[in-house]
C-alpha cells in the first residue's frame, strides 16, 4: 500500500467525462460526489445502458454482476473500472480497454452525501501507469487519499476493511441484545453505548489499539469477566461463542500491550 498525498487536488481536466453504471447508493453518491466536484458525469445508469462519449465507466454493482456488466461495457469507453473492494481487475479483462479499481474505503448508507468521499482511503489499481494516474485522479477530485492495492492484496485488503466496519455494527448489534438483560430497549442501548463507541475510536486513532484497550480484561480481572460471561448465557446464549472468542484474543491483545 502506498497512500498517496491528496494536499493538491488534480485538476478535473484529467478526468474527462465519466460514466457511472448502478444506481445503487454508491452509484448515486459517487456520481454526486463527481459533479459536485465539476466532473462531467452520465449516470447514474441502470444495469445494460451504455453511456456515449465517456472516457471512462466506472461499474458500481454487485462483485457477482461485474464481468457480465463489463461485458456490456465493451468498447464503450477507453477506460472501464470498478468499485470493489474484492474483485480483481483481472475480471475486466475480456472488455479489451484499459482497467482500472476506485474502490473508497468508507461506508455509504442510504441518502449519504458528496462529503462522505472526503477524508477517506481509496484502494486503486490499473492495468497501465495511465489507467492508475486514472484512477488518482478520481480519488483526488472526491478529496480521497488514494492507496495501490495489486490483486494478490485484495482479499486481505478487503477481509481488514470488513472487520473494521460490518463487524463493528455486528458487534453493536449483539451489544444492544446483551443490554436486554439490564432491562434496556434497543434504542435505549444504542443511545448510551454509541458515545462510548465513539470514544474508543477515538482512544483507538490517538494511541493504537494496545494503550486504548480497557476494561476487565486487559486488568486482569477474572471474576468480572466471568460475571459478564454468565450474564451472557443468561440472556443471549448464542452469543456466548462470540463472547468467549472475543475474551481469547482481548487476553492475547492485552498480553502484547504489556510486552510493549
């Protein structure tokens, strides 16, 4: 990984006209997000349209449904990408153009905005130094910092990003059952354990994930944790396999941050 400064954004020049196909969230916010930037964009389109006079198409659809999107792309533009953070480019190859992956690093929800690109990492990749300097580019209109990722770092690449985000709200989500016990709502839960979430983010981004570890186990406080584990099987005893992976390798983290 090389990430790249974004202190000077490339001049939307570069870019040319753009064709985004999905319209999906990241599809709609991804084409937002261009304009906005003053990029020339057609889209977003639904799945088989063409769009004309592009220099190039950026596929924002499902990792399965990218060869055959491509495939529909064929010849359409002189450059064709996709958003994935898992697909290779190899799964353009068939289209005959040069390649490229733009795949931002970042969460979109429904009705998410320009903003949400500016700030974040962007994993890019191309099948020649002028299909990456592509790919640069876009990140750096969106406000991105641009990072390389060749195919063989994909999956490690994209299981990390998965760990950091879908699990965080998994884990939340099992938080939120496990409150039930102490009499807590949902919504209840959401609202007291959000800030203390966010918080250790913070603890996490200033001092790395060995000092920003808290709580019963990395002090060693056994019969806390069992107390805890017995509140789990309590009331959400399938949790408790999660629970008990969860306690194995804080001990194993907390174990590394006395050793530093």
């Amino acid at each position: 990984m090389n990430p790249e400064s974004n202190t000077h954004q490339r001049p939307k020049e570069t870019v040319g006209r753009v064709g985004i196909i999905g319209a999906g969230r990241l599809g709609t916010a991804l084409a937002a997000a261009l304009r906005a930037a003053g990029v020339e964009v057609e889209g977003p389109l639904g799945r088989g349209m063409r769009p004309r006079g592009c220099h190039a198409i950026v596929l924002c659809v499902p990792d399965s449904e990218i060869e055959a999107a491509a495939e529909a792309m064929t010849a359409a533009a002189p450059f064709i990408g996709h958003t994935s953070g898992a697909t290779p480019l190899s799964a353009l190859t068939h289209t005959g153009v040069e390649r490229f992956g733009l795949h931002p690093l970042q969460t979109f929800a429904d009705g998410a905005g320009p903003e949400g690109f500016r700030g974040a990492g962007c994993a890019i990749a191309g099948s020649s130094p002028e299909a990456l300097e592509l790919a640069t580019s876009l990140a750096l209109c969106l406000g991105m910092t641009p990072f390389e990722i060749d195919d063989a770092g994909r999956a490690a690449y994209h299981a990390a990003a998965s760990v950091a985000s879908n699990f965080l709200v998994t884990l939340q989500a099992a938080a939120e059952t496990i409150a039930g016990g102490a009499g807590l709502t949902p919504e209840q839960a959401r609202a007291l354990l959000v800030p203390l979430l966010r918080q250790t983010l913070d603890n996490l981004e200033e001092l790395g994930p060995e000092a920003a570890l808290t709580g019963p186990v990395a002090r060693g406080d056994e019969a806390t944790i069992e107390a805890q584990r017995a509140a789990v099987e309590g009331v959400a005893d399938h949790l408790l396999d999660l629970f008990d992976e969860l306690v194995h390798h804080t001990r194993a983290l907390a174990s590394r941050e006395v050793a530093t």
